[in-house]
C-alpha cells in the first residue's frame, strides 16, 4: 500500500481485522520501522492472547489502550457547557495525537472506529474528528490502518463522505454455507495510486496470521512449452485418441459411476511416472487407501510412485476448503515442476461451490492456467443414471479440449463397457466405440473397434455383433 495515507479496514466479526492489523504491525517492526497500535475496543490483554495463538510476542510494541483514555473522562469534567460528548471525543481525540506526537511511528492501527463514532454521535462530528486525526498523521508521515465492524453501520451509511476521507478501502467478509466451516473473503474496494486485482479473494486465517489466496487470472501466466502427446501406455487408448492427449490441454472424462473413469485417469499419472514426471490427484470422493488399494489389485504400482513422489494424492473434503484455496494448491504443485493435475470428480467440486456459475468461471480460469503452463488436465464427471440416458449435473464439456466419454452396453445378458472420443482440438482422433475394460493383474485393457451397435442415439447401446469381438478377460483365454 502507499506509504503515508489513511486506509479503511471493515468486516463482519470474527473475519480477522486485528489479525490483519498486527500482521501489518508485526512486518513494520521486522523492518525496523516504529509502530503504534491504538485500541478502543480491546484490551492489551485480549491483544497478548490472539498473538499468543499465532505464536507472536508483543512485548515491544507500544499500544494505547481504552483504560488510559477513560482516565481523562472523569465526571467532574462534564460540568461545562459543552456537550458530554463532545468533550469526551476532544479529549480522546487529544490523547491519542499526543501519544502519537511522542511515539512518531511509520505505521498505526486504530482500533475501531466503531467505539469513536458512538463518542461522536453525529457523523458531522465523527467526520470533523477524523479530518483533524487525518492531517496530524499526514504530518508525522503515518500510515493508518483504521478498523471498523460492518455490524451497525447507520451512522457511517448517513455520512458516506467518510469513506472518501481514505485512500483504500479494503472489506472482509465470513459467511457461512449450508454445510461445512464458515469462508472468508476479501475484496479491495479503492485503493488510490494502485493498480489491483479486483473481485473477491478468498483467505484463511491459520496459525501464523492471514493466509490469502488472490484470485487466478490466467492471463497474467504465460509459458513457453512444447505441445507433445502425452501417452497413456495402452496402445490402442492412444490410437483411439490419435497418439494420446495433448500436453496443455484439458481433457474431460464422463461417464456413470462404475464406469471406470479415475482409473483411466490413474493410468495416465503411472505411465508419467514411468517418465519421471510428476503428477497431482485431487479426490472428493474417494479416499485415498481405497484409490491405492484399486490401483494395486490393477497392476498399477501406484503406491511406489506416492513414495517416490513422483505421484501425490490429496484427499478433499469439499467442506473444508475455499475454491480460492484449492487453485492455489494446484498452482504451487504446478511451479514445482508437476505435469498432470486430476480433479476427481467435478461433483465434490461443485459441492465447494457457492454456485454453478462460480464453479464454471473459476474452473475456466484454472483450465486456462494450466494449458498455458503445458500441463495436462483430466477433469472427470460422474454423470446420473446408469444406463438410460445418463446426464452431467452440469455442461462443463465446451472448457474440455478432449471429451472421453464411458457408458456401459449389453452383450447377450452381459453388462460391458464401451470407450469413445466425442472431440478432440488439438488434432485427430477416431470415431469409433472400443471396448474399455478392467483387468486384475493387467489393469486397463482397450479392445478394437466395434461398429455393429443399435440404438446409441436413443442412449441405450445394444451390440449385435458377434461375441468373438469382445476382450476375453486371462480366466476365459486360460
């Protein structure tokens, strides 16, 4: 922020305004500047203990507490013919710029604005106070963080010149969803001088202070990449795919549940480690001994490659984490070199969502990010229904550049699943259905194509063809 101006800190109870005060205090001291914290609604007391929680000292740092101030409001001195009121604020207001005018610090919070308008009464008052606090602290070259809750804000909303006094507003929110913890967010309301990001930041506050996610806008990264097919190591996926997926692109997996669309996606992150890339796997929905146990009984040796890091699984409760979060997790997998990200599935992120809408602008924003990074993106998407026309929760299929699709067919009284590609941008693919199996032992097995199908357009896929077309699983071939 600009140096030696006024900034206006709000936000509901509870969003971490003193927090983010002391953080602010805290880096001034670490740079060996003076700071001052002047409180009117905590004590130094409660003051120790939010730092204590985040492990800080503030042993050295001058504060003015509220118990100092009332010692100039005694009652004898409300017998003149001024207002109670005005005499008070007078007297605060005096205090507090003499404290100041002896500490002389670079960087002061006031802490809030709340209790001095009650001292005002009227936002004339309050304005004119906080004119004449403005220009000393100008003079004495300060910036100013003033704090004020958003609770009751009918005096400052009959004055809304008061906000034109700042040259920075910045709002912090905490809401709650219908299920799971509560989320915060910041947004930047002005800032003078200062180009910044607007729209909504989410944030957490954690041990050690105010961790903030800002938000992705994948135009701002650009990278210079070789655009290659990434192979999967089943030679007939990859002809069905014309030579695999496309580094820098987004591939999306569809299908029923049961259709085995995470370990299609599982085969992939193997056969990058059999590179020696990396890869990431987000799961809302699985857990992860549950993905390791299916991929060992596979054949994939999936679990050595978690050791080795070559593969990282990260279980999510769509509960627990912010969208704002959960990008800046995959942004910090992807500057360390990662190459596949997989978000299984799209359901449980829908779930992290306030809406549909957000969910599909931020999903752009990330998909967009990581193309221009050269990485490969597998998105996957349960669709409901298992075999009558099964429908996505929600159309995400025009931010793929790939659509996978999986469904399952009939084979005289026998349940299969079939395999096709219903685009691809970045080059060729076939259009032919194959079938997609998987195997003990051997894990993911693509047939040859198979073109005597009846009734695909209705949604229910019936093969006529002969059953000598159909994968023999090692059993039936022993």
């Amino acid at each position: 922020m600009p140096r030696d101006c006024f900034y206006l800190v709000q936000g509901d109870p509870g969003s971490g305004k003193t927090t983010i005060a002391l953080q602010f205090l805290l880096e001034g001291q670490r740079l060996g500047e003076s700071v001052f914290y002047i409180t009117l609604s905590e004590t130094t007391a409660e003051l120790e203990k939010i730092a204590r929680s985040h492990g800080w000292t503030l042993t050295d740092m001058p504060k003015l507490e509220l118990s100092a101030i009332e010692s100039l409001l005694r009652p004898e001195e409300a017998t003149t013919v001024f207002h109670p009121s005005e005499l008070e604020l007078n007297n605060v207001a005096r205090l507090i710029l003499a404290e100041t005018r002896k500490h002389r610090p670079t960087r002061v919070v006031f802490d809030s604005l709340s209790e001095f308008r009650l001292l005002a009464e009227t936002p004339l008052r309050y304005r004119r106070q906080l004119l004449v606090l403005k220009q000393e602290f100008a003079r004495l070259g300060s910036t100013v963080l003033l704090l004020d809750d958003k609770m009751d804000n009918a005096l400052l909303g009959s004055d809304p010149h008061v906000l034109s006094l700042t040259h920075g507003v910045i709002e912090m929110q905490q809401y709650s969803p219908d299920y799971g913890k509560s989320r915060r967010r910041l947004r930047v309301l002005k800032m003078r001088g200062v180009k910044f990001r607007e729209g909504y930041h989410d944030y957490v506050i954690e041990m050690g202070g105010l961790r903030l996610f800002p938000r992705l806008v994948a135009a701002e990264h650009h990278t210079e990449f070789k655009r290659e097919a990434v192979t999967s190591g089943v030679e007939e996926l990859d002809n069905l795919l014309g030579g695999g997926l496309d580094a820098g692109t987004t591939a999306l997996i569809l299908g029923p549940a049961g259709t085995g669309k995470s370990t299609l996606a599982l085969q992939y992150a193997c056969q990058l480690a059999r590179q020696g890339a990396r890869s990431m796997l987000f799961m809302f929905d699985e857990t992860m001994g549950i993905v390791l146990e299916r991929a060992s009984k596979l054949g994939l040796d999936l679990r050595a490659y978690v050791r080795d890091g070559l593969v990282t699984l990260q279980q999510l409760d769509p509960a627990e984490i912010s969208p704002g979060e959960f990008a800046n997790r995959i942004i910090e997998k992807v500057q360390s070199g990662c190459k596949l990200v997989v978000i299984d599935t799209l359901n449980g992120y829908l779930s992290a969502m306030p809406g549909e809408k957000f969910l599909t602008n931020q999903l752009h924003e990330l998909s967009a990010y990581l193309n221009q990074q050269g990485v490969l993106t597998i998105f996957i998407l349960a669709q409901h229904g298992l075999t009558v026309s099964p429908e996505a929760p929600v159309d995400l299929s025009y931010l793929a550049d790939t659509v996978v699709n999986l469904r399952f067919f009939e084979v005289r009284g026998e349940v299969k699943k079939a395999l096709s590609v219903i685009k691809k941008r970045s080059g060729y693919h076939e259009h032919t259905i194959r079938e997609f199996m998987l195997e003990a032992d051997r894990g993911v097995r693509v047939g040859e194509p198979l073109r005597e199908f009846r009734g695909i357009l209705t949604g229910v896929p019936e093969f006529v063809g002969t059953s000598r077309q159909m994968l023999k699983r090692s059993s039936d071939e022993g």
